[in-house]
C-alpha cells in the first residue's frame, strides 16, 4: 500500500483544530474551527474521491479518538460506511483499548510497524490529520504522497506540519487546484531528500 498523508493547512502551515473550536484547545489553542468557512461542495467531492482510494486508515491517537467518537453516531453521512467499516490502525504508546472497530493499536517501534503495513497489498493506507505522526513518518521516508488542502487564512498560533528544525523531504508536484471556497489543493509525491543548486552556476 502506498502511504497518503492528508492534512488541512492553514496559509501558515497550522494542521491544530481545523474543524470546530473545541476540536483541540491543547496548548491553550483558541483558534480552532479556522478550516471550515471555506469548504465547499466541491472539495467535498474531491475529499470523497480521496476516500474512495483506501484500504486502511493510520491516526495518531488524538485523531483516532475524535474519529473514534464522532463517525459511528454519523451513519447516514456518505464518508461512514468507509470509515466505520475498513481496517482502522492508531499509533499510541497510551491507548489501552480501541473500541471503533476494526481497530489495531501500533506501540513499539511504529515507523517499523508501518513500514510493515506498507508491504500488505492494496491501494492506500490513509492517514488523515495526525500531524505529530504524520511528521515522524515523513522524517522516517515513509510517505509516499501528501495531499494538502490549504485554507486562506493566517491562524497565527497553533502546531505547524513543517515545524522550524523538521526533517528535509524533496517533493514533486503532481496536481494543484483551486476551490470556489478558496482551498487551494496540492498533491505531491515524495521524492526523498531535497536537491540543492546555485542559482547562475554553470551546468
């Protein structure tokens, strides 16, 4: 399975609370619920072509437990059936027990773990939000694409994706597209560690 990290981003690269107020307030966060003035039917469709390319999911576990909550109780949404009923993996060196079925709890050495679930056949193993994760399996060269929808606002505070002092990663643009609500949609490939030129430099 090819490993696919989705995230919603703010202009300055905020992935903390993009769906409600309350979603996050870690930190002291109060600026959450920045990311959903701007969706629109059409990134709806496209977040549901995203989806309908999964065989698993992969969350860090503060994710894991919002999803774990919310998306059983939301049966008569399009997303449930996907998300309630493929194979769902948290990374925790925490969690006890996973109730959102079917569900299995990564400890240990989880880019290991992962790397293992990447050799099992099928199209993509998803990880949706999870930044914490998603920034240590990228450090690890685990991803293989992100798709990153970028909100236009300046939150200003909050955990950022590509925090000063994080992993180097080269990547190649493979679409980018704009919504009427103003998300600006970006999938890229990772391509491993960046490459470094000299600008006028002779070939």
């Amino acid at each position: 399975m090819r490993l696919v990290l989705q995230e919603f981003l703010s202009l300055d690269g905020v992935y903390q609370g993009p769906g409600s107020p309350d979603e996050d307030t870690s930190g002291g966060f109060t600026r959450g619920g920045w990311f959903v003035p701007h969706m629109d039917e059409e990134f709806e469709r496209q977040a549901g072509t995203w989806l309908g390319t999964a065989d698993a999911f992969l969350f860090g576990r503060r994710t894991y437990l919002n999803f774990a909550r919310d998306w059983p109780q939301m049966t008569e949404h399009p997303f449930a059936g996907i998300l309630n009923g493929l194979p769902k993996y948290v990374a925790s060196h925490s969690l006890a027990e996973a109730t959102w079925n079917p569900t299995t709890i990564l400890s240990g050495d989880i880019p290991a773990q992962v790397a293992e679930l990447k050799r099992q056949s099928g199209r993509e193993l998803q990880i949706h939000g999870s930044g914490r994760l998603g920034q240590s399996l990228l450090a690890a060269g685990l991803v293989d694409e992100l798709r990153l929808a970028i909100a236009p606002v300046v939150v200003g505070t909050g955990r950022r994706l590509f925090p000063d002092g994080g992993a180097p990663v080269g990547l190649r643009l493979l679409s980018s597209r704009t919504t009427p609500g103003g998300l600006a949609i970006h999938v890229y490939e990772s391509t491993g560690l960046p490459e470094y030129g000299t600008y006028g430099a002779d070939a």
